[in-house]
C-alpha cells in the first residue's frame, strides 16, 4: 500500500466538505486535543440527553486524515447511545492499529490503510481520543 491509497475518494471528500462541522448553541461536554507532532487539534462538541449523544460538532485545523476522520466519527455517533458510540470508537481503534473490527465501520473503514502509517494514525484518532476523553470525563 502507497501513501496514495489511504487518500480515498472517500477521505477526501469528508475533508473538503466535513460533516457536522462547526459550534452547538449549548454543548452538554466540550473537550479538545492537539496532535504536538503535527499541529492538527480538533475541537469537539457534544450534546448529550438521557444517555444519548443527539448532536455532536467539531472544529479545528488539521491535514485531510484527522478532518476526514472527524468528519466520520461525528456522523457515526450522532443519535447513538453513549455505550454503543464508545463500542462503535473501540472497534474503530482496534481497526486503525490493524486488527479487525468487530462491526461495519462504515466511512470509516476508509481509514483502516492508515494502519501501515503510525504516523497518520494518530491523526486519524484524534478526533476518537477526544471523543473518549470527553465521555470519560462525564
């Protein structure tokens, strides 16, 4: 696999135009982390009522894999409860490390080349390591 092959058609186009981008009026929980080796930080919003996540936002700056990841993840776990949001963000890591994932990643599993790129993993877990701080900080 080349550098080339984890740029999807895909990746791409959650980088160029992510999803669910941007601020909510009222986040239940709002964490954010920086990539020190690149720069990349990811902003993320979440709106959580009787144990579901019902909205979720992300901003930040990055390169196309930790947008596009992002991008992913906030529409994979918008409208899920938080105990099938963090099975869903298991299951992703254990994808992006290269073992197998246990459900359908769905967009995300245009990441799973990454796996041969330790660099670029971890700006394709940034957005997830947000993600489980914020719930683990609940």
């Amino acid at each position: 696999m080349n550098l080339d092959d984890i740029y999807s058609e895909t990746i791409m186009d959650h980088s160029q135009s992510p999803r669910n981008y941007g601020h909510l009026d009222h986040p239940t929980k709002v964490t954010g982390l920086l990539n020190p080796t690149c720069g990349d930080q990811i902003i993320l919003e979440l709106a959580i009522d009787a144990d579901i996540i019902t909205d979720v936002r992300f901003s930040g700056k990055g390169c196309s894999i930790s947008i596009a990841s992002a991008s992913m993840l906030t529409q994979a776990i918008k409208g899920k409860k938080i105990e099938d949001a963090m099975s869903f963000s298991y299951n992703f890591r254990a994808s992006i490390t290269g073992m197998e994932a246990n459900i359908d990643l769905g967009d995300m599993e245009a990441l799973r080349g990454v796996s041969q790129f330790p660099n670029r993993v971890k700006c394709a877990t940034l957005s997830l390591n947000a993600f489980e701080k914020a719930i683990n900080d609940l």
